[in-house]
C-alpha cells in the first residue's frame, strides 16, 4: 500500500501528467502541502521502484534530471487495494470507503473514477 504523501504525489503527477520533481512539488504547494523538494525527489524515486511512475533523463541548466509520468499500472494497483479493503475490513471497509469518496468534491471524484476505469 502507499502512504498518505506517496498517495499525494502520485496524485499531483496525474495532474500535471509529465514533469520533474520541482513541477510536481509546485502542484503539491497548491494542494495545499508544503513539502521540501529532497522528500519530492525520494517519493518519487521509491514510486519508481515500485513501478508507478515511469522516468526519462532530460538536460536541463544544472545538468540533467529525472521527468516523471504515471505509469498505466496505476490502474491495476487501485483495483488492488480495493480488493484488499473489502478482503480486509469486508462490508464495514467498503461502506467507510463510499463515505470517504462522498466527502470528495465532483472533480476529486471523476478523477478517480476515470482513474479506477469507471468512467
């Protein structure tokens, strides 16, 4: 399973669809979460050994750097942790899971329809 800021991340590169730690800490400080960029860069690198994001090596002023994009197994590992709420917590998982999706706002929500394959 990911962590709350592992999940935010990830969250925050869908969004932005493409781009390097910098980009994706920005679209994190309009969340609302202030986060060093150094945690940005290790979150991101562990998302990639786990094999939800995908990286490209790009030249930049200060050298090179990594550019991220989510990685389409995003999908299949959502489902994953679906199924383990249910196999876990059972009717009573599933049932704080639809709270917790109510207490989104309509965009929150498509979004994670879209991301689930629901939509």
């Amino acid at each position: 399973m990911l962590g709350s800021l592992e999940t935010e991340v990830l969250l925050a590169l869908r969004e932005l669809g493409e781009g390097p730690a910098r980009d994706v800490r920005r679209a994190l400080e309009q969340r609302g979460l202030r986060v060093a960029y150094t945690t940005v860069a290790t979150i991101l690198t562990r998302l990639y050994a786990k094999g939800l994001v995908r990286r490209r090596r790009e030249a930049c002023q200060g050298g090179e750097r990594y550019v991220y994009r989510p990685a389409e197994v995003e999908q299949k590992y959502l489902r994953n942790i679906l199924r383990g709420v249910v196999a876990m917590f059972g009717p009573a998982g599933v049932v704080h899971l639809n709270e917790e999706i109510a207490k989104l706002n309509p965009s929150e929500e498509k979004a994670l329809r879209r991301r689930l394959g629901l939509d």
